[in-house]
C-alpha cells in the first residue's frame, strides 16, 4: 500500500514538473513580439523559488532582423511590442528605448538569482555579453509592466536576452 501511493505521488510530481518545464521550455519564445522575426533558442533555463523565480532565455535573430535594427534602430521596432501570445498581464510590455538600460532593473539579478544559473555553462558564455548590452548604446529593451521582466534585443551580436526576476 505504502509502495503504491508513494510511485502515485512520485508519478505525480514528475508529471507536474514535466508540465512546468513544458510550458516554459517549449513556449517562451511567445513572450517575444512579432517585430523579432523567426528567433533561434540557443539556452533557456529557470529557476523556481517559494513565491519568486527567475528565468533567462537567449535567442538568436536572424540575420536580416539584425541588419535591420542596426540601421533603422527604434524605427524598425516602432509600437510593436507586445508579445506574440499574451496570456498574462505580467507579460505586457512598456515602449521600446535605447540602452543603456535604467539599472533598477531586474535583469542583473535574474542572471545570477540562483546557483543553478550561475553554473550554467551556457549562460556563464553569455552573462558578459548580457551586462555589456545592458549599459552598452547599441541595443534596445522593453520592460514587462509590472517591472519583473526584459526583453533585451543586442542587434551586433544576432542576439535577444528574455530575463525575469521576480
């Protein structure tokens, strides 16, 4: 009996956690507004806290986006900025601006809020680049509303960083 409920609740759980990893694994690139084009996932990982989280997700753009936003800039992203699947009031955004970024924001911290990102081989590649664009001048942010999220787009380098923190 014992044996049985306790492969029910691990059965459980990892069907649990399966759909959690599923719905941020194989969706968050919805949470990216259309102006972005076809984007490539090249690392997404999260990690979960009692009440709070973080996540990180890095796309690459396609090369013609890229070109585009280096020569039209703000222009080429205009009002588009809302996600391409908006569920959530948390994952509307504000305008788009130029960086370098305000540095009360929550990007930072979602690069390093827990131990399992800041060991994560890929993203340990990428934290530089990410910090850089953040107070660098050639890249553009929108914030979520509720100040939690960003969206950093870094044309140079083919790349668009999704961190949350919150």
């Amino acid at each position: 009996m014992q044996k049985a409920l306790f492969i029910s609740l691990l059965f459980g759980t990892m069907l649990i956690l399966g759909s959690i990893w599923y719905s941020f694994n194989g969706q968050e690139f919805k949470r990216l507004p259309l102006v972005l084009g076809e984007v490539q996932l090249l690392v997404s990982e999260q990690s979960d806290g009692f009440r709070e989280g973080c996540a990180v997700s890095i796309y690459e753009l396609s090369p013609a986006v890229a070109q585009k936003l280096m020569s039209e800039g703000l222009q080429y992203l205009g009002n588009d900025n809302v996600p391409r699947s908006a569920e959530r009031e948390d994952t509307t955004y504000s305008a788009w601006a130029k960086t370098p970024a305000p540095s009360h924001n929550y990007a930072e911290k979602a690069l390093t809020c827990s131990e399992r990102l800041r060991k994560h081989p890929e993203l340990q590649k990428m934290t530089a680049k990410i910090a850089e664009a953040l107070q660098g001048e050639h890249g553009f942010f929108i914030l979520t509303k509720n100040g939690e999220g960003m969206i950093l787009v870094m044309p140079t380098e083919r790349l668009v960083a999704f961190l949350y923190y919150g």
